[in-house]
C-alpha cells in the first residue's frame, strides 16, 4: 500500500496554534468519513513556520485534494 502525506503550511506568530487546529480538524474529518490506515499530525520547520498533515493511501489522493484543499503533498515512506 503506498502512502502519501497532504500537507498544509502555516506562517506567523499564530502558525503553531493554527496548525494544531487545522490537525484537529482533519482527525475529526477521518473519524467521520471514516477512512481507514489514515493520521494526522503537525510540524515545526521554524518559529513561524508550521504545517499540518495528513497521511492517508494513495488510492484517496484525488478526492482528498478536491475536498481538502492541501496546499502540497508528497508521497510517504516512513524509513
């Protein structure tokens, strides 16, 4: 099964906190669809820089991109 990462940056003073919300946001939308081997979570890549992600199978790219608006994805390995 290939995996691939949604991700969607945040910058500013606010961007941790927002990047924590919009993580939030996308764990409920999973439980709620209900897909499966799918997770969430966020990065800090510097103090006002952070991103929120999802990782999901590759299958669901399409629809996810047009439901969800990620603004880059890439494919996940987890090595």
């Amino acid at each position: 099964m290939e995996l691939i990462k949604l991700i969607w940056d945040f910058r500013g003073p606010n961007a941790s906190n927002i990047a924590e919300h919009h993580a939030k946001h996308l764990n409920e939308y999973i439980q709620s669809e209900k897909i499966p081997n799918s997770t969430t979570g966020t990065e800090a890549h510097s103090e006002m820089y952070h991103s929120a992600f999802m990782i999901t199978e590759r299958s669901r790219m399409q629809e996810l991109r047009e439901r969800l608006k990620p603004h880059r994805g890439q494919v996940y390995s987890e090595s």
